[in-house]
C-alpha cells in the first residue's frame, strides 16, 4: 500500500538549489556604509561632524589657541561680558542689552568706548576673551581627544 503524500519535498534531489547565494556577501565596511545610508538621521550626523572637523582644522590658521586664552589685564573691565555683536542693524546681535525697569535698549559697546570695527560674535567673558575664539578652540580639542580616543581602542 503506497500512502499519498500530502507534502512535496522540494529540492530534495537537487542540491545546487540549496547551495545557491542569491546576494554577494559584504564585507563589514561595505555592510556599515548601506546600514548608515539608510539611516538619514546617522547622515546628517555625518555631514554635520565632517563640517564641523573641516571647520576646526581650517579655523586653525585663523584663531590661535594662545589668542583665545589671552588676555590684557588691564582691558579687563573695558571688554568684561559684553554682549553679542555683529551689525548694529541685526537685533539680539547690535552688542544692546536692555535692563529692567528700561524699556529700551543701553548699547553697552558705545557705553564702555569700545573701538566701533571690535565686534564679539558670541560676545565676552567675565576676563574679557572672545567666546566664540574659546567656542573654536574647544570644538577643535574636544575632536582632537575624540578621534584619538576612537583610534586607540
């Protein structure tokens, strides 16, 4: 008596059709890279790190590490926590600060006789250095300490 079989083995005699690969394999860079191209929130962390590691290396010809952390003690009241300034025109950026109880604005630049081609983009600390210099500078060994510490491990 032959029983029906209600089940149909497939390939059973062909075994070329199980050992057939479909997709090449990747290797682990070529894996990471399609995993992270998938991923846009990863690319733009990308893009935003590769800005930033061209924008600290290049700013490096323009703010001097020793330029940022200088400072002449006897200008330190004159150029003591001012206030952001690029343009006089630009709000929250003219190097104003408005007081309370004043309803307008104290230009504390012109206040404090404050040459008018001086201007702090992220405005002074309490001993008068630049923060967008120490910004820079700290960007640039913040990635400095980073990319080693990657390339130890």
């Amino acid at each position: 008596m032959e029983e029906k079989q209600l089940f149909k083995l497939v390939g059973a005699g062909n075994t070329e059709s199980q050992e057939k690969i479909e997709k090449p394999t990747l290797s682990f860079t070529q894996d990471v890279w399609r995993r992270l191209k998938k991923n846009k929130l990863a690319t733009i962390s990308l893009w935003f790190l590769a800005i930033l590691l061209v924008f600290s290396i290049g700013s490096n010809f323009f703010v001097n590490a020793k330029d940022a952390n200088s400072f002449n003690g006897d200008e330190v009241k004159t150029y003591r926590n001012l206030p952001p300034k690029l343009s006089d025109s630009l709000p929250f950026w003219n190097g104003s600060i408005v007081f309370s109880g004043n309803k307008e604005p104290n230009d504390v630049y012109s206040g404090q006789s404050i040459p008018k081609d001086d201007k702090f983009i992220l405005g002074t600390d309490n001993l008068g250095r630049s923060l967008a210099k120490r910004v820079i500078v700290g960007i640039r060994i913040s990635l400095l300490i980073a990319i080693v510490a990657t390339l130890m491990i």
